[in-house]
C-alpha cells in the first residue's frame, strides 16, 4: 500500500525547475514587531507560470512546542497572473517548526520543513 510521504518531493529530487517551498521568518513592514512567515517558490530560479505548467497552491503549517500541528494558511494561484509567493502573520515564538507544501500541476507535490 502507497502511503503519503511516498508522493512527497524534497530538495533531493529538485531538478532545473524550482518546486521547493522556500520558507523564511521576518518581520512585518507595517506594524512594529509583527512576525511574518513568508513562503515563495522559485526565489532564485522562476518556476514557469503558464497555465500548461505552474504552482496551483501552497499550504503553510505550524508545528507548536506543543507537538500540535496546525494548518496557518493555504493560497491558490492563477497561472500567468499570480505568483506563487505568500506572507502569513504568526506568533512564531509559539512554534518549533513550519512547514510548507506546494503543488506544481505537471511535477507533483513538493514540501519542506523549517525549524526555529
């Protein structure tokens, strides 16, 4: 039986076309001291944004000190109109982890993991 993790692609996979979830913590530009998670793919190289090959989504989780794992957000693009890039208010002194998953529509599911 296939199980879950099986389907999933990390850095180890990644080819020419960027696919991994790239997940940075800073801070907001507004309000003073808001945390921000922010989650791109295809920060240094493009991932193609075409509606025959693109990032349909993202989905961002937090994993509490508590071991609770919780979902954050999740954000759908249009191809050729939106990119696949997206910041999220969180406290994250409450989390020891984020992670993000993204959905290319021709190479699959992609996900990564950041410990803080």
């Amino acid at each position: 039986m296939m199980k879950f993790e099986e389907i999933l692609k990390g850095l180890e996979s990644e080819g020419k076309e960027k696919h991994v979830p790239d997940i940075e913590i800073g801070k907001g530009r507004g309000e003073a001291g808001v945390d921000i998670v922010h989650v791109v793919v295809g920060r240094e190289v493009p991932h193609p944004n075409t509606v025959e090959h693109h990032i349909s989504w993202i989905e961002v989780y937090g994993v509490k000190k508590s071991g609770e794992v919780v979902c954050l957000g999740r954000s759908e693009f249009a191809p050729g109109f939106t990119n696949p890039n997206i910041r999220l208010q969180v406290p994250v002194p409450e989390f020891k982890a984020f992670c993000a998953l993204s959905y290319c529509n021709v190479h699959g599911l992609w996900k990564n993991c950041l410990e803080v």
